[in-house]
C-alpha cells in the first residue's frame, strides 16, 4: 500500500510540476528589467518570459520612484476554480510577499 502511496504522489508531483512550468522561476525588480536591453524572467520550464520594455518604462512612469526597486515582475494572479474570487501575489522586496484577494462576480 506505501508503494502505491509513493507511486501516486510521484505522478501528482510530475503533473504539477507540468501544469506550473509556464510559471516564473523567480521575479526581477523593475529596475533590473528597465536595464536590460531584452527585459525577460525565467519560467519554471526554463524558457524565458520576455517582456516589453516599452510597457515596463511606462509602468515606471505611472509609479512613485521609489517603486522600481521594490517591484518585482511578473505579478501573478491566482484564479481559484469554482469561486468567484482572485488572488494576487505582488513580491515589493525579497523579504515581503503582499498578497491580496477581492472578489470579483464577473470571474464566472
């Protein structure tokens, strides 16, 4: 029975695994991708997630100066199945994860 357990868990690990790999690796400042001359994240896959540069020095434009150090890029938004709520997890710095859940009736 524990090897069937075990068997089990291994498939569900690989299909997780599978089913995030478009996800981010990990998240850059916003001021570390307006540097780069093709602004891009790794995904979990390994392949990149790029990014326009001309909406990144736009969000910079809209955004306190302050903030190209503390935001971190790509936001992800969690959309749960089967509720009519989002979550979404901003990281500001690498010691702080805000996220923040609202409702919203037109996620149906």
């Amino acid at each position: 029975m524990e090897q069937r357990d075990r068997f089990f868990d291994a498939l569900l690990r690989d299909d997780m695994r599978k089913l995030n790999s478009h996800l981010p690796k990990n998240r850059r400042t916003l001021k570390e991708l307006l540097s780069d001359p093709a602004p891009k994240v790794p995904a979990a896959s390994g392949d990149p997630i790029k990014m326009k540069k001309d909406e990144l020095e736009e969000l910079s434009r809209s955004l306190p100066a302050e903030a190209d150090t503390r935001v971190k890029l790509p936001i992800v938004l969690l959309r749960r199945i089967g509720t009519k709520s989002m979550q979404c997890c901003c990281w500001l710095d690498p010691s702080t994860e805000v996220s923040k859940s609202t409702e919203n009736r037109n996620l149906t």
